[in-house]
C-alpha cells in the first residue's frame, strides 16, 4: 500500500505556501500587501514563494494600478484548487492512518 505522505504535494511543504494557497480558497482575489500581512512576511519571501504557485500554475497574477500605485492582486487557478484540495486531503488520510 502507498504511504499516505507520498500523495502530499512538495509546493505545499512551505508555511508559507500553505498560508497564501489558504488566504486564496476563502477570498477572490487578494493583493499583494494584504496577502503580506496577512501571513506576515517579508516582501522578498513573499514574492519568492508567489514565484513558485505561479510557475506551478496554482496562482493568476493580475498587475494594474490603483491612480499612480500599482497593484497586483492574485487568484487562485482552478488547477491550484484542486491541487490543493488533494494536498489537504492528503494530509487528513496521513492524521487517519496514524491515530
């Protein structure tokens, strides 16, 4: 039989990760400064770790401008809804298993 934790997916590892894909099921769209504080992160570890969703797939980006600031708000991508849907269902069947 297939050990539980190898259906865990690997982008999903990061508190982070974990904390902006979260952020993203319940809301939207989210920007980027309210994503930063909502997981409170720096903006060079944030921007890394929204990178690594976004070459993934898992996340849109949308870059605009609000007057003169810019904005860039993201979204979660049906492909990372489903990923992450399986990544949390994952780790519910590793708790299971272990108890």
């Amino acid at each position: 039989m297939k050990n539980p934790i190898e259906n865990l997916n690997k982008v999903f590892d990061s508190r982070v990760r974990l904390g902006i894909m979260s952020a993203l099921m319940v809301n939207e769209e989210v920007n980027f400064n309210e994503l930063k504080e909502l997981i409170g992160v720096t903006d060079g570890n944030l921007a890394s770790h929204m990178k690594t969703l976004e070459e993934n797939t898992y996340i849109k980006v949308q870059k605009g401008f609000i007057g003169r600031k810019t904005n860039t708000t993201y979204s979660i991508t049906k492909v990372g809804e489903k990923a992450f849907k399986q990544h949390l269902e994952a780790l519910e069947k590793m708790i299971k298993s272990l108890g």
